[in-house]
C-alpha cells in the first residue's frame, strides 16, 4: 500500500462520528511509511487492510463505530477485506455525533 492511499483510509476513518483518534497500536507497530512520513494506524498485511481506532468516551456501541469506518473505508479500496480494531476509549472525547446502534423495529 502505498503512503497516499494509507492517508485517504485513515483521513475516511478519522471522519467518522465516534473515532477520536487512529491508533498505532500497543507499541505504535501499526502504520505505512512513506519518504519522509507515516501514517499511523493504518497498514496492509495479508492482503488485508487494518485499521486501528481510539473511540470516544461517548460512543454507545463500539461495534457501530467499527461497522461504519469499515463501511467508510471500503470506499476507497479495491475490494480488499477491511479489519477495524478499536484499540482503546478516550473518556475524554465527547462526540455528540457519535453513532447509535440501530434500533429495532415494531414486529409485524
């Protein structure tokens, strides 16, 4: 993967309502390099794309967040599975967009 097409996944997954910050991992190993820059959180292995995220101390339902910069981020690839691990909480963060788990609907 090359460092601009790690950057446009991890400028996607930064927007979405919920991610506070991406995330380099336990001990920042999670990034892709480029000359002169890295862009953390982001990285291919196994033909796979990874993703790492910090959410914010708001978010009602990790697995929402993860399902939409999941979503958000197969936009911009060819195809390849897209994994998302929300690697910590900043109870700092209040994001008053972050996403909902949906609801279930009246039963006919």
């Amino acid at each position: 993967m090359n460092v601009e097409l790690a950057q446009r996944i991890a400028d996607r997954a930064a927007g979405v309502p919920g991610v506070a910050r991406l995330s380099g991992g336990v001990v920042g190993e999670v990034g892709t390099y480029g000359p002169g820059r890295r862009v953390e959180g982001v990285r291919e292995s196994g033909g796979r794309v990874e993703v790492r995220i910090v959410a914010a101390g708001s978010v009602t339902s990790l697995p929402a967040v993860a399902g939409a910069v999941r979503d958000a981020v197969a936009a911009v690839i060819d195809g390849a599975p897209v994994n998302v691990f929300v690697d910590d909480l900043d109870l700092q963060v209040i994001d008053l967009h972050a996403l909902e788990p949906a609801q279930p609907g009246p039963q006919p």
